[in-house]
C-alpha cells in the first residue's frame, strides 16, 4: 500500500512539472510548428499526458499581448520665467557687456566682478555664444520695468470709455463751494480714466420748515402745499446740480440726466475726448438755464 501510494505521489510531482513547463514556456514558431505536427504522429495512451499536452498546445498558439513594463519618465521641471541670475548662470564663459564696452570674461571672473560692485551678473541673452551679461541691481531694474507696464496700461485704459457700471460721486446739498470743487477735481480723474460718472445731489433728510401754514380741515390744501415743498426742494438740488457741473463742463459731456427723485438729483456724465452723446445734445444748456 505504502509502495502504491508512493508511486502515485511521484506520478502526480511528475505531471505537475511538465504541467509548469509547458504552461510557461513561450515558444518561437519553429516550435509551434513542430508541436503540431508532432501532435498529430504521436498517440498518447494516458489521458492526463493527453490534457497536459492539449493544455500546452494552446499555451503556445496563445498571443502575449501585454505590454512591458515601462519605468515611469520624470516629468521636465519647468523652466523659471525671467533671465538667469548669477551661479543660475551654466556656460563657462560670458560677454559682459558694460558702459566702457564689451569682452569675453569667464564665468568666474564675471561673478568676482559682480560681488565686488554688489550687483547681480543677469543673462540677457542666452541664445548668444558665448550668452551676453551684463551687471545690474536686478530688483530695482525690475521695479521700474513693472512702473513702465503699469503706466503703460492706465495710458491703454484711458484712451477708451470703459464698459459696465458707472462710478459715483456724491456731495450733500449744503457742501461749500471748496469741497465741491474738489468733488469736481475727483469726477475729472475718473473721467479721464474712461468712466462715466454719476454725479449725485443727496437732500436734506430733516423735513423742511413750513413757509406758510395749510388751513385746518382743508385736505387739498395740505396736499398742494406738499407738493409745492417738494418742487421747491427738486428745484433747489438742480440748481446745486448745475452748479457743479459747470466746474467740469469744459471736459465733460451729459450721457444721461439731469433727473430729480425723493431727496435727491442726478446727472451722467463722461469725458469729452470719447465724442458727443448719442443720445442728442441740449442738456448742458437745461443744466445752465436751471442755474439761472
């Protein structure tokens, strides 16, 4: 018994190696080749021999279309935006370029030079052989670089009427004729810098003392004289009004306005460079007569 089953054993070790091999081999197609003519002379009188040889036999038809393994590329470190400064500097030598003239120097010698002036040694042109340097406070020339660019742009900006809302500048209707004009002062800058400007007299939130009493009991009456205040006050802010925008009428254009409400009255206007209002003149003279 101990013999059969140990010849068994030995039987099963057997077929499972050939098993591995066959599974794992990947054979070239010579080999292929011979497997299936072979296959075809030969008969195997065991059928496990039969299943393993079947099993092999397609093992080998099979394509591997897996891919290899590739190792990951590391991604470029992106390059820094602006010239190269100092040891950032890679070529061995420079032509330093200075009030006095031009000469190649080596790298050495250039950032010896750099340091003694306490000056940064910054790369103007790279794609030169050797690169052209030069020696500069490179923050304080990057400064006034970033002025230029930003003047630049207000010059960009002022030279079309912005789109979108308007600003806005208010003033109460007891501001003295100083403060207005600085308010004038103020509605020409924004003016100038492509805003329209809405220009807005605020009324006295106190309710204004009666300059004549109604008659007791007479409703009309009290309702004729409410409106009679509330004329005279409308009146009162566009004149205000008027008052202001004659201090920037001769840069100014009427867009819109001017219009009275409930404790307050307004008036649109622009600068005149960006053309007349397209939605017809005449309101600087109803301006001017309310003044009157």
């Amino acid at each position: 018994m101990a013999l059969w089953i140990r010849s068994n054993q030995s039987k099963i070790n057997f077929l499972t190696n050939q098993l591995k091999i066959y599974c794992l081999q990947i054979p070239y197609d010579s080999s292929l080749k011979y497997t299936a003519t072979s296959s075809r002379s030969r008969v195997l009188e065991n059928p496990v021999w039969d299943f393993i040889k079947k099993h092999s036999e397609f093992c080998n038809n099979v394509r591997f279309f897996a891919a290899p393994v590739q190792a990951k590329v590391k991604k470029e470190e992106k390059t820094l935006i602006g010239p190269r400064l100092n040891e950032k500097i890679t070529a061995p030598a420079v032509r330093l370029v200075g009030d006095e003239g031009h000469s190649v120097v080596s790298l050495r010698e250039a950032l010896e030079r750099a340091k003694r002036l306490g000056l940064d040694l910054v790369e103007v042109q790279s794609n030169a052989n050797p690169p052209v340097c030069k020696l500069m406070n490179f923050n304080r020339e990057k400064y006034k670089k970033e002025l230029k660019e930003k003047e630049r742009s207000k010059g960009k900006a002022g030279e079309t009427l912005r789109k979108g809302d308007h600003k806005e500048v208010r003033f109460a209707a007891k501001t003295e004729q100083r403060d207005l004009e600085m308010k004038a002062d103020m509605t020409k800058r924004l003016m100038e810098r492509g805003y329209r400007v809405k220009c807005m007299v605020i009324g006295s939130r106190k309710k204004r003392p009666m300059t004549k009493a109604p008659r007791d009991g007479d409703p009309e009456t009290d309702l004729d004289y409410e409106e009679f205040e509330r004329k005279k006050e409308e009146e009162e802010l566009l004149a205000l009004l008027s008052r202001f925008t004659s201090l920037i009428e001769d840069v100014s254009i009427v867009d819109s306005g001017p219009k009275a409400g409930k404790k307050m009255a307004y008036a649109i206007v622009r600068h005149v460079k960006f053309g007349s209002s397209k939605k017809g003149g005449g309101k600087k003279d109803e301006l001017a007569n309310r003044s009157q």
